[in-house]
C-alpha cells in the first residue's frame, strides 16, 4: 500500500532556525586531509560541491549525483565531529528536499555497504546533540518512505524506538517532529508492524486526549491510526486494546476541522472494511449509526467524506439488523464502559444466555470480573456486580465460578463502597451467593 501514500517532509520551525544556523558555517575540510581523515579525492569533490552556484544542485548533481551520495554518506559514517556531523546531514536534508528524486541516490549506496545509507544516520540518533537526532530522524523519514527496495537486512527498530522516546518529549517540538516522522514511516507497512509492536499507541492515544482541541496535531494523530489501519491484524484488535472508536468520536464531535472528521471517518471506513466482524459490534454500541446519520446532513469540501459516510451507514444499517443482544452486550463487555442497557436489566436475557459467560474458560466472566477490580467509575461497578448477582442466580455451579475466579472477595468489599448504587448492587449479589438452593 505504501505506494498510494503521499511521501511528507518534516517542516518545523524551531527544526529550521536551527539548519539556518548550521547551513552556513565552514567546515575546515583541509585540516581533515592533513590529519589523514578524508582523502584526496574527498577534499577534491568537497571544494566542488560547495563552489556550487546559487542555482541548486540538480544540475551539478545530474551528471555524478551517485558519487556525492556516496561521498556525504561515507563521511556521515566514518567522521565524528558534532559540528562536522551536522553539517553534513543539512547537506543530505537539502539534497533531499530540493527534490525528492534525489532521495534515490542515497539509496543507490547500499551497493556499497548493506549498511547503507541508513546506518550513518542511525548512528546520529544516539548522539548528545539536538539538532543531529532532529535532523537525522527528518532524513531517516525521507529516505524510508522514497526506498522503493525494502532492503533486505535492514533493521529500523532502533529509529522506531527512537521515535516512540521522542513522542513523550516535554517539549512540544521534539514531539512535533516525531509525530511527522511517525506520519511518514506508517506509509510503509513493515514500519506500521513495527510500531504497533511498541507502546507508541497507547502514547498517541495519551497525546491525542491531551491535545486540547489543537485541530493540526488532532488530525495528525489521526492519521497515524487512519495509517496503522490499513494493517488486517491491527485493524482487528486495535480497537478492543485501546477503545478508539469512542474517543475518536468525542474528538470529531468537538472539532471545528473538516479534515479532523474526515481523518476519523476514513479510519472508521478502514476498521469496517479490514476486520468486520471485530469493529461493527462495538460501532453500534458506541452509537456511531447515528453519528454517522446526522454527518450525512452537513455540505463537505472533500467528495471522499460524503462517500466514506453512505458506505459506513449502509454497512451498520445492515449489521445492526443482525446484531443480536448478547453481541451488543459482548461489545459493552469488551468497551469497559458498562451502562444500565436493556441486555443487563433483562431477566430473559440472563435465562438465555448466562451459559456463554463460561464459554472459553469463562472469558467474558472473567473481564467482567477485572473490571470490578480495576475500574472507578461507580455505575461500571453496580452494572458489573449486578451481571455477576445474575449469573451465580441463574447457573447452579456459578457461586463455585466466582469464588474461583478470586471476584466474590471484591463484591464483599463494594458492600462498604462510598457509592449508595454500588453498595446496593453489592448486596443482592451476596445474597444470591449466599442463598443455597440455586433458584432456577
């Protein structure tokens, strides 16, 4: 898929004052020669390159591009010198940008070494200077995205780790760059693996909470999920680990940015289209149906939103009509955000169903049991207590389950809990583990 992704830049302003401050300092190349540290031929091409005329260097490097590739990369990987080193990255990044061609040059040096050209850049990740680790991962992000080969061999971790570090940065640039970064690498689907491989989800969904109706960073954060989607095995469980179909929804009912919707639409549209069976359920308990019906009334300036927002409808339309009342409670279960919904204060819901909470070693009785013991929220508490209340009434082996599964202590404890619902719920619960003959 990469290849139906735009390939970005990183622009940041605090990134630019500091090129600006790097680009036009002199490197004593002729010192280097003396010390034996670059070569004759190296010290040659250096002086040619910087006598370059205003003009660019498309032209100077139409004819021996390769070679200069060559030579910045080699120098990036054997010399040391912070300032050395930053000047040359300006000169890579400038390359770069003057047009993304370019960019294949560089890529043509792993016929040199298998190394390269991304290990020099790698190795400025880890350096003690701002501007090397800013300008090397903006570099790393270029090059990553415009490598056409994949090489083999090639192992980027370190550059991924790196970035999911910056993401936590205090300071907003650094956080900035990382997120562009990230937008670029998730073009590419070994990097979206890698990095849903990380905790760096859980910090975007951090960042995401906490971005303050800021519209860019939103949309920026959303396009990293629109972008991990596109992934079948993240599709199918993103959702059920970090409960994004309703956070996502808070953040488009609140923004003010078309884009932001429509970054959030597309990625519903890929949840529905990649894994089905696992999103669907949880769209409509979330109320997303609705959400998406009353969007159908606005004008858009993007023709692929109407689009996206008649596709997801006609889809959910047609689930919900199948959608049974036990998979709308399995999806409440599985969202952790228990409500007084028909399914639970349904007597005849509990005589059908109260079996299926021991299916799969009791999967679904054992979430309900972590969730009494994790959550705060006082009607998850009296809605969860209360579904245990009704499973140990309707099945005769279910006082012997809960004890089992360690959750008969914690109802014993919400009997004394500051919430007057809880403690109610807590209390028919332990009478019904307490009543000896199972009343059917």
């Amino acid at each position: 898929m990469a290849d139906v992704f735009p390939t970005s830049i990183v622009a940041n302003p605090y990134l630019e004052e500091l090129t600006n401050s790097i680009r036009g300092k002199a490197i004593p190349w002729e010192g280097y020669h003396k010390a034996s540290l670059i070569t004759e031929d190296e010290l040659r091409m250096l002086k040619l390159y910087e006598s370059r005329t205003q003009q660019g260097s498309s032209q100077f490097l139409s004819q021996d591009g390769y070679l200069f590739a060559k030579l910045f990369i080699t120098l990036l990987d054997k010399l040391v010198r912070v300032d050395t080193l930053q000047y040359l990255l300006v000169v890579v990044d400038d390359i770069i940008e003057e047009n993304r061609e370019h960019a294949n040059l560089f890529h043509q040096t792993s016929t040199e070494s298998p190394k390269f050209p991304y290990a020099p850049f790698v190795k400025c990740l880890s350096k003690d200077d701002e501007f090397l680790t800013l300008k090397a991962s903006k570099v790393l992000s270029s090059l990553i995205c415009t490598d056409k080969s994949r090489h083999e061999g090639v192992d980027l971790s370190e550059f991924i780790n790196w970035i999911v570090t910056q993401l936590k940065s205090q300071n907003t640039s650094t956080v900035d760059i990382a997120v562009q970064n990230l937008e670029s690498l998730l073009t590419v689907s070994e990097c979206r693996q890698a990095f849903y491989q990380t905790n760096g989800v859980s910090i975007l969904i951090s960042l995401l909470k906490g971005s303050n109706g800021n519209p860019q960073a939103q949309y920026q954060l959303i396009f990293c999920f629109w972008l991990l989607s596109f992934e079948k095995n993240i599709a199918a469980e993103i959702n059920s680990k970090y409960d994004i179909i309703p956070i996502f929804m808070d953040v488009a009912k609140t923004t003010v940015k078309e884009k932001v919707i429509r970054a959030v639409i597309s990625t519903y549209r890929n949840l529905i289209e990649k894994a089905p069976e696992q999103n669907m359920a949880a769209m409509l308990v979330h109320k997303l149906l609705n959400f998406v019906d009353n969007l159908t009334t606005r004008k858009w300036s993007d023709a692929d939103v109407p689009d996206d927002l008649q596709y997801i409808k006609a889809e959910l339309e047609e689930n919900f009509q199948s959608l049974t009342t036990f998979d709308e409670y399995v999806s409440e279960l599985e969202s952790g955000k228990l409500s007084w919904t028909p399914p639970h204060q349904s007597e005849q819901f509990w005589q059908q169903n109260f079996a299926r909470l021991n299916e799969n070693d009791f999967a679904l009785l054992r979430v309900l049991a972590r969730l009494l013991s994790t959550s705060s929220d006082p009607v998850v508490l009296s809605v969860g207590t209360h579904d245990i209340g009704q499973y140990v009434k309707h099945y005769p082996n279910g006082k012997k389950v809960v004890q089992e599964i360690g959750v008969k202590q914690r109802i014993m404890e919400l009997m004394a809990h500051e919430n007057s619902d809880v403690r109610y719920q807590a209390l028919l619960a332990v009478q019904k583990l307490m009543v000896n003959a199972w009343d059917a």
